[in-house]
C-alpha cells in the first residue's frame, strides 16, 4: 500500500470517527469534494498546505496524521503477537489487550518485557475510543499503569518522555 493509500485511509478512518460527512469535511478543509473523493482513495499526491489543511480540521497535528497512517496497513493482531513472543521463548509476556494497544508498541526488552510508548497509547485511545487527550491520559494512568504492579514479572514496560 503506498503513503497516498494510506494516507487516504487515514483520512477516512478519523473523518467518520468524527461523524463527520465528506462533502462538510471537504467544505471545512477548503477542497472540492471530488478532490477529497481521490485523497481519500488514495489516487492524489496531496501537498504539505492540503495535508496541514486536513490535520487541520481533523483537531489534530500533522504529525498524528502520519503516524495514524502509517499504522493504518499494520496488519499485527494480538494473536500475531502472541505467536511471535512464543517463538522467542516469552511466552510469559503480559500483553495488553483490552485496548490493544498495538499501534503503541514501540519493542520487547531482554527479558521479554513489551515496550508501550505512552504517547502513542493516548494517541491510540484518541483515535480508538474518541477520547480527548486528558481523557486518554486519565484512562491510561487508571487503568494500564495503576494495574502493572498486578501484572507480575512480565508486565510491560511504558516509556514516557522526559520533561526538560
């Protein structure tokens, strides 16, 4: 699948996780609704002012909107994952799965440990769920890093970045 097609499905996914229709969404971004047609079939090579345009009135930034591409193809499951950490002897792994997650899983540590990214767990729960960004925040605080001291010995790592 190429960025066009990906990006276009991207589009697609957040517009109508927003209720939004095509033809206010194209109105909203200033593009003529057949062009919107071909962004989002993926059949235009759009440019940075339309792609900021967008993110724009999608209420996010560009660089969420790439990112929400690029896992847009990502056929990795849970149980694709599970299969995968067995085959490497981690069998034991807590893996997260309600959410999944697995668009925030950024690797696995020596001892077989899931790296999540905290950022784009509340990026997930942001497009997933519909929540807002201190939603999503609370959400995960609760409910992921209050629960990991019950997890036991394999529970995942979350990396969260460090505030200068």
């Amino acid at each position: 699948m190429t960025l066009q097609e990906k990006l276009g499905k991207a589009v697609i996914q957040l517009r109508k996780q927003r209720g939004l229709a095509q033809e206010k969404f194209a109105n909203d971004a200033e593009i003529d609704r057949r062009y919107m047609s071909d962004i989002e079939n993926g059949k235009r090579n759009i440019s940075i002012d339309v792609i900021e345009r967008l993110a724009n009135c999608l209420g996010i930034s560009v660089s969420e909107l790439f990112s929400v591409a690029e896992n847009i193809e990502s056929h990795r499951t849970i149980d694709n994952l599970k299969e995968w950490l067995c085959d490497r002897d981690y069998e034991e792994t807590v893996v997260l799965e309600n959410p999944d997650f697995l668009s925030a899983i950024v690797g696995v540590s020596d001892d077989g440990r899931l790296i999540y990214d905290y950022e784009r767990m509340v990026e997930h729960l942001i497009v997933t769920d519909g929540m807002d960004y201190e939603e999503a925040c609370e959400f995960i605080d609760y409910n992921t890093i209050g629960a990991l001291p019950y997890m036991g010995e394999k529970r995942p790592i979350i990396l969260t970045k460090i505030e200068e």
